[in-house]
C-alpha cells in the first residue's frame, strides 16, 4: 500500500520563477491519488519527482485562474496516451464551465479517458465513495473559487488481546468486522467489545482567499491542511486587496482550527527563500512546513482518539 502523502509540484503564485513552477499538489492516499490544481508544466513536474499519471484518480482545481489550470490540458491528455483505465473525476467552479471546455479540448489528441465533470455549484458535500468524501467550501477571491477538504470515514482498530479473549480467531474475525457482532462460543460478540472508535484522516486544501470562515470550516481538525500563503505580514494590505493570504494568516487560520500538519505554498515571486514565510508561521503554528519543489509531506500518523478528545484521553 502506498503512503499516505502530499508530493508538492509547485509552489509559485502568478508567474513561475527559476526555481518555482506553476502550482501543483499530488496527494497519494493509499491506492488512490488527488492532483490538486495543476498549473503550467504540471506534467513535467510528475516526471520529475516521479509520480504517474496513471495514480490519478481525480483532479480538483479551485479557480480558473492561469497558474492554477493552465497543465490540466497536458494532464488530461496524458491520460488518453497512458490508457489510464478508471474514469478520473475532475472537480471545478461551475461558473467556469467554458475554461474547463477550453482546457478539456485545447488541441488535437485521441481521447481515450474517461473523464468525468463534476462542476461545483454549492457549498458542501460534492462526492463520496465510501473511502474520501470530497467536501467543497466557497472562498473569498477575486473569482468564483472553492476550497476541498477530504474526509475518510471513522472505522474501529481492532484489539488483538480482546480478540483473543474472547475466542475470536481466522476469518471469524473478518465476519465479525463485516457484520458488527458474532456469535462466539455461545455468547455474542460485538465489534465495540473487540476495538476502539478510529477517527477518520482529513486533508484540507485552501487556495486563493482572504481569511474567511469557509477556510476555517474546511480546515477544522484537518490532519494536513495545504494552504496560500501568497504574501508576508508587512504585505496584508496587498493580500487583502488581491484576495489572499499571508503566512501569519495561514497559521492562525491553522490554529484556530485545530490542524495538525500546515503546509505554506502559492509563494509570491517577491520573496525567492521560504525561510520568510516559515520564520512567520512558526511561532503561531508548531508544525508548520515550507513548501518547495519536489518536497514530499507526509501526512501525520492517525490520531489515537477523535479531535477534542486528546485533553480527556491524557487526563
């Protein structure tokens, strides 16, 4: 099973620099894979830090702004040219249907995928699998632009000495697992006597915005939150007016939501060493990364207990 991680592709706002491609956010979750706004040279970016377009299982882009979708045309087509088997589900603001028209088809290619368009038009959930519920929040931007959080459901962690106790053994245990209780030696046996509640992982992304409350909501007890953090405080005039964030909003947005792993990216050209944003972040946030191109993240080792819950539990 592969790791559960965030491989960044790129990390500049606007324009690309020498040392900064387009954005670009790969997110593998065990067999499945999110690519996150791809951004010019996109596909070269995965070549070079190794991940396949054949690990796509969807695509979310926040807005139609260049530096956030201008590789989705590269992406898509590489798909067709890898025979990618499984339809890939592409989320995006309704209201730039005619952008996704134009990237979906933007030169001749034999179109071979099977892609599936899933325009956002409304705050909430957008998509579940039974795996990742795909949740999408409006932000506050200069252009419709929506923010994605990822939610696995909560499960059980079985607990092989209570197993055992109670004669639970070999397959009965998937049975049990599967159907909730089992008769075991004459008595029943619930899943709840054997295992403890396993709080589910989330992954928020947030692009593009001013501070808000949707960004707060996407993020609340995010396990990893990938987060715009365009500008630097002395800069918050220049965020607010073009719809952005600094790294010193990026980190109070982290704590005030409870998340654990914060991620700073969507860097403004002005600034070539992330050193800044982090030094910002930092005494706000503990756990807070710098992105750069290439960078590997992983996500935080599960929690033991449900977010709110750890004060009680060490009491």
């Amino acid at each position: 099973m592969s790791p559960r991680e965030l491989v960044v592709l790129g990390t500049a706002s606007q324009a690309p620099t020498r040392y900064r491609n387009h954005n670009g956010y790969f997110l593998r979750w065990d067999d499945r894979a999110v690519l996150f706004d791809p951004g010019e040279g996109t596909q070269r970016q995965m070549l070079l830090v190794g991940v396949r377009a054949t690990e796509i299982t969807r695509i979310c882009v926040t807005h139609f702004h260049g530096d956030h979708c201008l590789g989705l045309p590269g992406v898509l087509q590489r798909l067709s040219l890898d025979r990618v088997p499984r339809a890939v589900a592409v989320h995006y603001p309704a209201s730039g249907a005619r952008y996704f028209a134009h990237l979906r088809d933007a030169s001749i290619y034999d179109d071979r995928a099977t892609v599936v368009a899933r325009p956002v038009g409304h705050d909430g959930v957008q998509d579940d699998d039974g795996v990742l519920r795909v949740v999408a929040r409006r932000l506050d931007h200069g252009v419709e632009a929506y923010g994605y959080r990822l939610e696995e459901p909560d499960g059980r962690t079985l607990l092989p000495d209570r197993l055992d106790a109670l004669g639970v053994s070999g397959p009965a245990i998937g049975e049990l697992a599967a159907l909730g209780e089992l008769r075991v030696g004459g008595r029943t046996v619930r899943i709840e006597d054997v295992s403890v509640h396993r709080p589910g992982q989330v992954v928020a992304f947030v692009m593009d915005t001013r501070p808000c409350d949707a960004a707060v909501a996407l993020a609340r007890h995010a396990d990893l939150l990938v987060c715009e953090s365009t500008f630097l405080a002395e800069e918050a005039g220049l965020a607010r007016e073009y719809g952005h964030m600094t790294a010193r909003d990026a980190a109070l947005l982290a704590s005030e939501a409870g998340v654990r792993r914060l991620v700073l990216s969507h860097f403004s050209q002005r600034h070539p060493d992330e050193r800044r944003y982090l030094e910002e972040a930092l005494p706000i946030h503990a756990d807070t990364v710098a992105a750069s191109d290439g960078l590997r993240v992983p996500v935080p080792r599960r929690r033991r207990t449900a977010p709110g819950r750890e004060a009680a539990a060490a009491s």
